[in-house]
C-alpha cells in the first residue's frame, strides 16, 4: 500500500444522474475515493446501484454531473470528447465480461489494435509476443476469437489491455461470462498484473469470492460508495 504516493485516481464529491421516464435517478452520489499504482480494487453492489457508471466515469466514458476526478493530477472530468479519447487510448485499458474482440482479427491482431488506434511509435512485435506469452496464449497468435474458449478469449482481452502500458485496467464482471474454475485462473493473471506491472486494477463483480483477490475494497449501492477497509484508506 502506498498511502503516501499520489493517488493514480481521485474522485473528490463526484455525482452523476441520469433522467429515466422523466425521474431523476442518482447514480453516484458525492463519491470520494482515492486509488494508488498497483492497487487491486473490487467493487461489489447489487444490480443498479452505480458500478458502471463507476467505472465508466473513471475510464473517461462518461462525465459526472458534478465533483472532480483527476487521472495522475490531471483533472479529467472537465476534458473534451477528444481529449478522453487520446487519455483512453494511452493509459486506460478495458476488460469487458463478454470479451469485446474483434471477430475478424486474429489474436495478435486483436491486441495489437490498442497500439494502431493510438499511433504508438513503440515497437510492437516483441511487446505482443512478451504479453501472448504472459497469458499464456503464445501459440494461438494466428487464431481467430470464435476458435477460443471463454477463458482463452478473456485472456486475449488482458492481453490486450495491458499493450500500451496503461496506468489503470478496468473491467465490468471478467469473469460474470466463465465458469468458476476459469474465473479464478482470470483473477490469478489479474492479481499477477497488478502486482508485476504496478498497473490499478479495478474489478466490478458479483462473486464474494472473487472479492478477495483484491487489496482494496468498495461497495456501491443507490449510487453511494462505502470503502470496506475503512483502516486502509478513506
Ligand atoms: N444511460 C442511462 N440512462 C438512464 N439511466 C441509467 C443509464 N445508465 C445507468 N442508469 C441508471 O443508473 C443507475 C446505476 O446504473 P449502473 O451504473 O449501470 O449500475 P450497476 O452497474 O451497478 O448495475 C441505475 O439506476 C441505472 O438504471
Ligand atoms: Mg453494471
């Protein structure tokens, strides 16, 4: 834990609705959180209660209505569609609970378009033959999605968010779409990532047991965040 570091994610009184059927619905309601490099944060909460629209706001795809959420000292919840775009493409990755590949790319393919999508100058051949090897997937580089199983294609999608070394991953349910058994080997590689790589994962699911592989833990329900070790950190 490195309470003292600057936080990589900061929320300070963050609020989002959204209007359903002419009601105001509160999604987030006045959110302080604080995460640091290397945290693994697990966010549960029953269906509805801002989870996504958690995530959402700290990976740039929706704006809070009001509060402030800065990304490395960067005040992002004020940037332009085009700024969140370029921040998105640079230093956030996503891991999605049905996978999100593109089924006309190959693997190696599918993770290097993280890479063609933001121009990156950095040569990519060996970072995407280190990262199949990281997970695992070294031989099927020249498969394509519909040839994998859901934990190879999960895989693949960590794969993916992790090429152009982002500060943070994010993923809606990883593994909400897998059998336990491989569920528990996606929460292994994830806790290996955060841990080798430094890299701020924060994981929203349903299962408590998947909740302990975290080091940090949230819980969200009417749109109001409770931090679960309360002693560790606001
Ligand atoms: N685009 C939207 N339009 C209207 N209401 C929304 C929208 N997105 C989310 N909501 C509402 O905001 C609340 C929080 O939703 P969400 O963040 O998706 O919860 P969770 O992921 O925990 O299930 C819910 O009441 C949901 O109905
Ligand atoms: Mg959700």
């Amino acid at each position: 834990m490195t309470d003292s570091s600057s936080p990589v994610i900061k929320f300070n009184k963050v609020s989002k609705y959204y209007m359903a059927g002419g009601t105001r619905v509160t999604a987030l309601k006045a959110v302080d959180m604080e995460l640091h490099a290397g945290d693994f944060v697990t966010v549960m909460g029953p269906s509805g209660g801002g989870k996504t629209t958690l995530l959402n706001c700290i990976g740039g795809l929706d704006a809070p209505d009001a509060g402030e959420i800065f990304l490395n000292d960067r005040l992002i919840s004020k940037m332009s569609d085009r700024e969140l775009t370029q921040l998105r493409r640079k230093e956030i990755g996503f891991v999605f609970q049905f996978f999100n590949l593109m089924p006309t790319l190959t693997i190696w393919e599918n993770v290097e378009l993280p890479l063609l999508l933001s121009h990156s100058s950095r040569t990519s051949d060996e970072r995407i033959r280190t990262l199949l090897e990281y997970v695992g997937l070294q031989n099927r580089a020249r498969s394509f999605p519909a040839e994998l199983s859901g934990g190879e294609m999960q895989r693949v999608a960590i794969a993916r968010a992790l090429v152009h070394q982002p500060a943070i991953i994010l993923a809606d349910e990883p593994t909400g779409n897998l059998d336990s058994e491989n569920g528990v080997k996606i929460l292994e590689l994830m806790k290996k990532v955060s841990v080798e790589f430094q890299t701020t994962l924060v994981v929203v699911t349903h299962n408590p047991q998947i909740a302990d592989y975290g080091n940090c833990h949230f819980e969200i329900r009417d749109g109001e965040l409770k931090n679960k070790n309360r002693e560790d950190r606001i």
